[in-house]
C-alpha cells in the first residue's frame, strides 16, 4: 500500500520538474549539475530515508552537510514529507551546531549522502497531498549580534509571500539563474532557494563564499541574480575594482546588514544593479527592497515590499504588518517612514547609547564614519563612563586609517555629544552570521587590547 505523505507546496516541486525537465536545476561551484528530474526523483528518495528514520509530518529534522545536490535534495525532501527542516551550519564545530540543533528542537540529524541519494536504482514508495500556508516549513537560528541565537519558525505562507513581494521589485524571467554564496542555514539563502523553485529557474550552490570564485561567476554571464551582504560585495569590489559586471546580472540583492555610503559610491562608480534591502528571520527575509540600480543616498529610504506595510511605535520602533510577519511584528530596528512612504532605519532599540541623557543611535556615527574614503566598516558601541553613564566608541577596518583624522571628520559632521571617545582600528571583525558582526566578541578584543 502506498503512504500518504505531505509535499511541501502544492505541486511546487512536480511543477518545477515539469517546467525544467532535463534542464539544470542545481549546478555547483566546481561545475556537478543535478536536472530538475534528477532532483525530484532524489526528493522522493529521500522521503523514504526520512521515513525509515522514523519521521513524519512535524517532525524536525536537523541538515547537516555541505551544500550540494544532495543537501537540495535532503531539503525537498523535507518538505514534501510534510517535515520542518533545521538546516545546520556545517562548519562550525560539532559542539556548536549540535547546541544549535537543541535550540532548534531537531528530533533527527541527518547528514544526506549523494550515493544514496543521487543513485537511480531506487525508487520511493510514496504519494504527495498538499498542505496548508499556516504548516511551517523551516526552523532557523537568528545570527543576532550579541553571540545568542534563537529559534524562528517560518510557514510556507511567509516564505510564498515574500517570494511574489521580490518577484514585484526584482522581476521574475524564466532564464534567470541565482547564485546563492551566503550560509543556508542562514534565512537569506533558504529564501533565495525557495524563490527559485517557485519561479521555477535554476539555482548555483557555493559551500562557502569566496571573493575571488563569486567574482568569477558574477562575470561568466550565466548569473542573473545574487544574495550578498555588504562585506561579502565589499571584499569582491577589493578583487576586482570597480568595473561593471556581465549585463547578464542583473540584481545584486543587499542586505543582512547596515550598508555604508562608501560601498554605496563605489557600488555607483562601477554602476552595479544592486538592489538594497531591509528585512529580518522573522519575516523570512526582505521587508523592504528598492529596484535594482536605485543607488540614491541611504537616507533616501527603502520601499516596502507589496502585501507589506511599515510603520513606527511610540518608541521609534519599525512595526512590520502584513502575511510575511504573520500579520503584526515589532521589530528591534529604530527607524522612520519617509513621506513617500520608504523606511529609513537609524539603528537598533537594544544599541541606544544614553550620553549624559542624549540618546545617540550608532547607525549615525557609523554611517558618517564608513562615508570617509579609508573606511571600509565601521561599528560603534557604549563604553562605560563615571560620569556620563555611556559615551560611545568605534571600531573600524579599511586601508590606511588614521584615527585622529576620523575623529576630526566626526567633529565636522556631526554633533559633539555624537563624537565618539575613541576609534580603534581592527583587521577584521568577528562575525555572529553573514555580515552580522558579533558585539560580545568585539567588545572582549577591545578590552584586551592594549
């Protein structure tokens, strides 16, 4: 007798199939590709290993791998079962993402193997129903910046309507290609991965993000779309200088962090498509996304997505309405809504630093310091005072920096309250996730420096 099992989305994965055939579905960065039949059959496939596991509908099965065609195929699978898909950063220690598993509460591990997985002698025994928007479909780890992740549970109707939203700003065209460098267990590439199937074009998996291979493949004219965060573009425009991509690419989609006005020029003077974004895990990633190639000055804002609408509290804080926040979020972001509606953050609620009384945002500070030439990143902190209660402080890296010199451009460009006590240049900053840069972790160098 033949089992019922969930599919993840109505027809989804079958639809994709059917659209691409024999065309490639997946192709990796050292050039292995997987056709759309190649990846449902292994889909299917890999319902039967999860059922031999023991899981099923519900369950929460943690990924763990590098990924690759076999990993997509473990993902689909998961879903089509009608299971919650864990996806765990491979790289870390097993200490680190076994501890993540547990915050995830992942009732099963499973490291997919592209023997079994990719063979064609073996078939599933299966049959796929549909499932509703509200069934969740993911459980993620949010990178925070303070080092202590927590556990986001995103739904099929999260992720479908933060998929038309991009679809609206970014376009959607049938021989697009995406090229998908970031973490997967990391909100931004399972996003682009789900917009992929949806639209039904292929995807490029990178195991890991390296400047130099990226750069290639932005030129090889086979790219058409890219999720980047603003250090990963900064280390490729180091590469490479700023020079114009293949016309095949044609959004670079910004965002998982703050984006300074120095990346912002030189994104300008090589003429990128970039479409910067604001969003969030818990909204399954963009919130607000402009049109690729509007590189107006950050202040400038950036408009909500369709089916989304922003607003503010009396705290100054962004509250987020619409399907993708299932229904009411409020955020952690400080901000305001310009009169054409577009939202312009100033920083985070939790990093208000409180001078004596003034209230000073870190985003200013930052954005003042990364618009001088010889900053690459800025982060700017409270320190503890005696008398003031917190001034701030900044970390920087870029080429040739010299502090007095910034602490002069400071004075000229901002307030003296807003002027930090100190800058301390940095080689590289720790990161909690991609582009997020870990406080707690910073914090200690500085106390240990000399």
């Amino acid at each position: 007798m033949r089992q019922r099992v969930i599919k993840a989305f109505p027809d989804l994965l079958q639809r994709f199939a059917a659209t691409r055939g024999d065309k490639p579905a997946l192709v990796t960065h050292d050039g292995v590709t997987i056709t759309a039949l190649e990846l449902d059959a292994a889909a299917w496939r890999g319902v039967g290993q999860l059922q031999a596991m023991g899981a099923t509908t519900g369950s929460v099965v943690g990924l763990h791998g590098a990924p690759g065609p076999a990993w997509l195929a473990a993902l689909c699978a998961c879903w089509r079962l009608g299971a919650i898909a864990a996806p765990l950063n491979h790289r870390q220690p097993e200490a680190e993402w076994r501890q993540a598993a547990t915050t995830l509460g992942c009732l099963y591990h499973w490291t997919p193997d592209a023997v079994d997985l990719l063979r064609t002698d073996v078939t599933a025994n299966a049959q796929a129903v549909d499932w509703s928007p509200a069934h969740p479909m993911l459980r993620v780890c949010t990178s925070g910046t303070t080092g202590t992740p927590r556990c986001v549970e995103l739904t099929l109707e999260q992720l479908w309507f933060n998929t038309l939203g991009s679809n609206r700003r970014l376009g959607n065209r049938s021989d697009d290609r995406w090229l998908v460098c970031l973490p997967v267990n990391h909100v931004g590439a399972l996003a682009a991965i789900f917009r992929s199937l949806h639209n039904r074009i292929g995807i490029e998996l990178h195991p890991r993000f390296d400047a130099e291979v990226v750069g290639i493949r932005l030129d090889s004219g086979q790219i058409s779309l890219v999720s980047l965060v603003p250090a990963m573009l900064d280390l490729i425009l180091d590469r490479r200088g700023e020079q114009a991509f293949a016309p095949a690419l044609r959004a670079i989609l910004l965002g998982g962090a703050a984006c300074g006005g120095r990346l912002m020029e030189r994104c300008s003077t090589a003429q990128l498509p970039v479409a910067l974004s604001w969003g969030m895990t818990e909204t399954a990633s963009q919130v607000a996304t402009r049109e690729p190639g509007d590189l107006a000055p950050l202040a400038a804002g950036i408009p909500p997505l369709p089916w989304i609408r922003v607003s503010t509290d009396a705290e100054g804080r962004l509250v987020v309405r619409g399907p993708a926040a299932r229904g009411r979020l409020v955020t952690d972001d400080l901000g305001e809504i310009t009169a054409s509606g577009r939202v312009r953050v100033l920083g985070r609620d939790d990093n208000v630093i409180n001078r004596g009384g003034e209230n000073i945002h870190p985003g200013e500070i930052q954005a003042v310091i990364e618009s001088h030439p010889t900053v690459s990143e800025a982060v700017v902190l409270a320190a503890p005072d005696p008398r003031l209660g917190e001034v701030p402080v900044a970390f920087v890296r870029g080429d040739a920096i010299d502090p007095a010199t910034l602490l002069d451009w400071c004075r000229e460009h901002l307030a003296g309250f807003k002027v930090p006590r100190d800058i301390e240049v940095v080689a590289e900053f720790p990161r909690a996730g991609p582009g997020k840069v870990d406080l707690n972790r910073l914090w200690n160098m500085r106390r240990k420096s000399p």
